[in-house]
C-alpha cells in the first residue's frame, strides 16, 4: 500500500470491512444466498464481480463527462452487460460444468446493486484511477463475504472444500467403514446447504462485525 495515498488506501481497505457493500451497505445479498453452497463457486463469481467491477468502473469514468444525464443508467447498463458477457463466455470455454451451475446467476451480475452503485456513486465523478481502486475494493468486499459463507457451508454441509473430503469419507470401504470425522459418528449438516443457512451465516458475520465495531451500530 505504500505506493496509494491514504485516501486511496480507504477506498479498497473500508470495503473489506467496516463500509462493506453486503454486511453494511446490504446489497448483493441475493448472491449470497443463491450461489454460496459451494466454495469454488463463490470464488469463481467473486473473481467474475471484480472483473466487472474494476473494468466497468474505469470505463464509465472515462465516459463520465460525454455520457448525457438522460441516458446513463442506460450506457451504464449496456457497459456492465458486456462485460458480463464477456466473463460468461469465457466461463463455458474454461469451465462449462461451472457455468453451467452458476449459469442465471453471472447473468444476474448485470443488475447487481454493488456494481450499478458504485457506477452511478463514484465512478461518474472521479477520474479512472480511484474508481478502479474503488471497484476493487467494493469487489473484494463482496468476494470476502461470498467465500467465507460458502466455505462453512460447504465445510459443514458435505464435509468438503473446493469438492476435496477434508472431514473424512462418510461412507468408506466394506471392511473399515467411514473415516475421519464420520467415524466417530459425526454428520454432514444438509440444512447448511438451503439458501436460510446462508442468510444465517451472512447475519452471524454482521453481528461479529458490529460486535468489534460499536459505531457500526444503528440507533432505533
């Protein structure tokens, strides 16, 4: 960080916590919800939002000032669904099975509340360069709360990560029965898999978040 100013610092390091965009901000909650039962799904559209994000924030920078006031949700919705595309073919050329899950959803991306508001909030008034360092920080704000509410809900759901067992096998051979965890009796959690487990887990982050951070929280 030594190369951003103190202000530039602020517009990727609030993000990832006491200014994030689903735990503070609550938008792209829908996301969470939906695609987070699986961890390497969760990287895979964290990684696809910082791409939109980023790029999508620089070109409606450089486009602030010939965009006409009338029309910009407009241009701003034909940017973010380009770039959406573009992810979304790069995904069945890569890795199609996936695409294939999380198919709906990358297309969802185009209305995602982060993105649309970060473009109508920041990037039609600041130059290229912080509305990037804005983009992906609100991006990895966002990738921070998808991938830690997929990995316990994956973890604790199937007893695996990224589709590796990592507490054992449930079910093993003949002779020796299951191992790791499963043999002492442990089981999979398959409520952690249903979209109220992942809201549950997003408001257990917020209530932490509020927990260390008292100014965080709202008076009725």
């Amino acid at each position: 960080m030594g190369l951003l100013s103190k202000k530039d610092q602020k517009l990727i390091l609030d993000p990832l916590a006491d200014d994030n965009p689903i735990t503070i901000q609550v938008l792209g909650i829908c996301s969470a919800l939906a695609i987070t039962a699986q961890l390497k799904a969760s990287i895979v559209m964290s990684i696809s939002v910082l791409f939109v994000l980023g790029v999508g924030n620089v070109v409606i920078s450089l486009m602030r000032n010939i965009i006409p006031s009338k029309i910009r949700i407009i241009v701003q919705l034909i940017v973010v669904a380009t770039l959406v595309i573009i992810v979304d073919q790069v995904l069945k050329a890569y890795a199609y099975s996936l695409s294939k899950e999380l198919s709906v959803f990358v297309g969802l991306i185009i209305t995602n509340c982060i993105i649309m508001g970060r473009f109508e909030a920041f990037a039609l008034g600041n130059g290229p360069w912080r509305s990037f360092l804005d983009g992906i920080g609100n991006a990895l704000g966002y990738g921070v709360i998808l991938i830690i509410v997929g990995f316990f809900r994956e973890l604790l759901g199937s007893g695996t990560l990224l589709g590796f067992k990592v507490l054992g096998d449930p079910i093993g051979d003949p002779v020796t029965g299951p191992t790791g965890l499963y043999s002492i009796g442990y089981e999979n959690n398959g409520f952690m898999l249903l979209s109220p487990m992942a809201l549950i887990v997003v408001g257990l982050i917020i209530w932490v978040q509020r927990s260390r951070n008292k100014a965080l929280i709202e008076e009725n």
